[in-house]
C-alpha cells in the first residue's frame, strides 16, 4: 500500500495502523512444549533404564546379547528388508508366497513365551506358503518339537562348532563357527528330511528342514547371531555364518520377531495405559491438548484491536520525510519540494499558464479561501529556497513540513464545502 499524502485526514473504511503482534503469548506456548517434550522424554529415558534398556536377543538390543548388529548388516551391508514384527505368530502377513522369513530367536526373553495356538499358523505359515522359518532357541520349544526336532539344553560342551559338509551354503568361509552354550537337536535316526548342518562334540547344532513347501533351520545356540558373538574375535567364522545366512533371506522380507520379547503392539486402551503408565499419559494427552489449540489458532485473553487511534497523525509522514531529507543532507531540496507542492496545490485555482500577480488575484476572488495563510507559507518558502543548507535547521524544517502539510489539509476542507 502507497504511504498516504501529506495532511491526508482518515478516510470512511480506510485501514488505521495496526498494533504490532505481542510476542508473550507464543513465547510462553513455546516454551510450555519445550517443558512438555523434555519431561516426556525424561520419563520414556526413565522407564527405558529402569526396564534396563531392551532385552537380550532383541534387534533393538545394543547389548552383547542383542541382534542389533545383526540387523544393521543385514539393512544397511546387505540391504535385506527387515521388519522388526510385533505381532503375534497368528498374524503373520500373508504375502506372495516364498517371500517371507521369521526368524524367532530365543522368545520369550523380556516377554511371553510362544503360545501353543501360535505353533500351528507357523507351521501353514512355512508349509503352505513356502516361507522360511529360522528357529534359534537353546531351551526346549514347542516350534521345533512341532516339527519333529527336540532342543536339548546340555549335553554338548560349548566351544568351536564342525561344519557337516563344508560344501553347504551355510558353511562356506564358516566351517567352525563358535558357540557358547552346550544345547543341542535331538534328532530321530532314519529321517531323510533332516539335514544336519553343524555339530558341536558330535551332537547336531543345527539342522535343516524341507517342510511342504517351505524350509526350517533351527539353531540350539543363539550366540553366533549376538552382538557378541558376531564382534567376538578376529579369528572367528560367526560373521562368515551370519553372512551365510542373510544370503537366505535374498529376495524375502524378513520379520524379526520381537512381540515374545515384551514388545506388544495392543489397540486397546487400557492395554496401552497399562504399559505406558498414567502419568505419561496424561503428559501426552495434555501436549496434544496444546497442539490442537495451537492449530486452532486460538488467543489467549482478550483480543488486541487493530485500531488504536481513530484519527491517524497527518504529520507522520511530513515528519518522516522531511527527518529522511535531514539525514541525507539535502535541506535544500526538502524546501523545493515543498514548495514545489504548495505551488501545485494552488495552482489548479488559477487558469492554465497565469502568472503569479494573476494567481494572487485569482486566489484572493475566492470567499473564505485561506489567502493570508498561503501568502505568508510561500513568502517563508521563497526565502528559505536559495540557501537552504544553511539558513534551515532541523526544527524549522519539521515546522515547514508541518505547517505546509496542514495548509493543504486546510485547503482540502476549504475545496469541499465549495458550492459544485
């Protein structure tokens, strides 16, 4: 919008200046959220270090019995989709088939163990689709004895594992990988379907299984796939194993499962107070509550009016002109200009091309026109002009910019109450 003509008065439905926005209000918003995330943050830090972070065989799990290292190789080197699945075994997806793993490693760690309805849809889960299953547990369990394989808890030292075959996958650059506990596969004599991968002071540590028209491969010792085991020495074959095994996943969507290691997805309320706690709780609904009236862009208090002053000051913009001329050094100028515009204002009384003696008669015929006024304003001018860098000040350059602006603001009034 154009700045406004000097002595120009306010006008019916034009806008008054406007209160600049008072900064408190979004400043004390704002600092409520910062307060807001940074409890909230406190207590998930809190509670996560009271539960002691996450538990063992966890690919969530930094620790040394996590499987976070094995899931960031299989990411990030391998490139392998991994889905760190938090639902039960009885809602597994059911993608195309033979494009899925689960692999299920010690369950029941820092949650609930799998349940026997769980163990049937695993099973049609690999049969009839054709996925893998990768069963690492060195405790009896359910899944494997479903199909056929008893995990033995002792029984075999623990030590450097022997590759059966050296010329399977699962064995190339991993002939002895090393374990850590003394579980082993008891598995019946004469089964064809069986194959037996490595062995541990001659009894079975891992086994592979054709079932329908997937596979089983069940692993009696976790510790190969843990961070531990997998940084355990230079010399050790356990990262050739994993590598190994993440070549199995190639062109499959991999689900870590993590719902038997306390990590329960639940829709319900009260199973969601019950994990997270009432107080968190509230510190969410209240931040939401707060979100939602920011978004709302509601105030707060009563409202700031846009007009402050009814009547805008007609000698703000002489003001700030003639303090822009000052600052610039041109005084001379700023008194030309002036009274180049007082010259124009009156000028339009007068017809085209009449001189000064002309104009004063022209101006003076008029009734009620303010002629002593303009005489006096255009004699001050006249002498000012030539020399007015030196004979003006700083006042008296305001008081003519004040003085001409209220003359023409004068003359406007004189002009509108003129018969038409």
């Amino acid at each position: 919008m154009p700045p406004p003509e000097p002595g120009e008065e306010d006008r019916p439905g034009e806008a008054a200046r406007a209160v600049p926005p008072r900064p408190l209000p979004r400043i004390v918003l704002g600092l409520a959220l910062v307060v807001f995330f940074a409890a909230a943050f406190s207590i998930l830090e809190a509670r996560v270090r009271k539960k002691g972070q996450f538990p063992d065989y966890s690919g969530f799990s930094s620790r040394e019995g996590g499987l976070r290292a094995f899931v960031l190789y299989a990411t990030s080197e391998r490139g392998i989709p991994v889905r760190l699945f938090k639902l039960r075994a009885t809602t597994l997806p059911r993608r195309e088939p033979g494009t899925a793993a689960l692999m299920l490693v010690r369950p029941g760690v820092g949650g609930d163990a799998i349940d026997k309805d769980e163990v049937e849809p695993v099973r049609s889960w690999v049969g009839e689709q054709g996925n893998l299953l990768v069963l690492v547990d060195d405790r009896p369990s359910a899944v494997a004895e479903s199909f056929g394989l008893a995990i033995q808890p002792a029984g075999a030292p623990a030590g450097a594992w022997e590759a059966a075959d050296p010329d399977l996958p699962l064995a190339a650059r991993a002939k002895n990988p090393t374990g850590a506990g003394s579980a082993w596969i008891r598995v019946a004599e004469g089964r064809r379907d069986v194959l037996v991968l490595f062995r541990g002071a001659g009894k079975p540590k891992a086994v592979y299984h054709r079932f329908g028209k997937g596979d089983v491969l069940v692993f009696a010792d976790p510790y190969p796939f843990t961070n531990a085991g997998i940084r355990a020495t230079p010399e050790s074959e356990n990262p050739f194993l994993v590598s190994n095994l993440v070549d199995l996943f190639h062109d499959r969507t991999l689900y870590l499962d993590e719902y038997h290691h306390g990590f329960v997805r639940q829709a319900e309320l009260h199973a969601y107070l019950e994990v997270l706690g009432l107080g968190p709780f509230f510190f969410q609904l209240a931040g939401t509550a707060l979100l939602v009236f920011l978004a709302m862009g509601r105030r707060l208090g009563p409202p700031i009016p846009l007009v402050v002053d009814p009547r805008r000051d007609s000698f703000e913009y002489a003001e700030a002109r003639a303090d822009l001329f000052r600052r610039l050094g041109h005084r001379k100028y700023c008194v030309q200009a002036l009274w180049m515009e007082l010259s124009r204002a009156v000028a339009r009384f007068a017809p085209p091309g009449a001189g000064e003696k002309k104009l004063d008669e022209v101006l003076a015929s008029h009734a009620r026109f303010p002629i002593a006024r303009y005489r006096a304003l255009d004699k001050q001018l006249r002498r000012f002009a030539p020399a007015a860098s030196a004979a003006v000040g700083d006042g008296r350059l305001v008081k003519l910019a004040r003085e001409v602006d209220s003359f023409l603001s004068e003359l406007r009034k004189w002009q509108t109450s003129q018969p038409t």
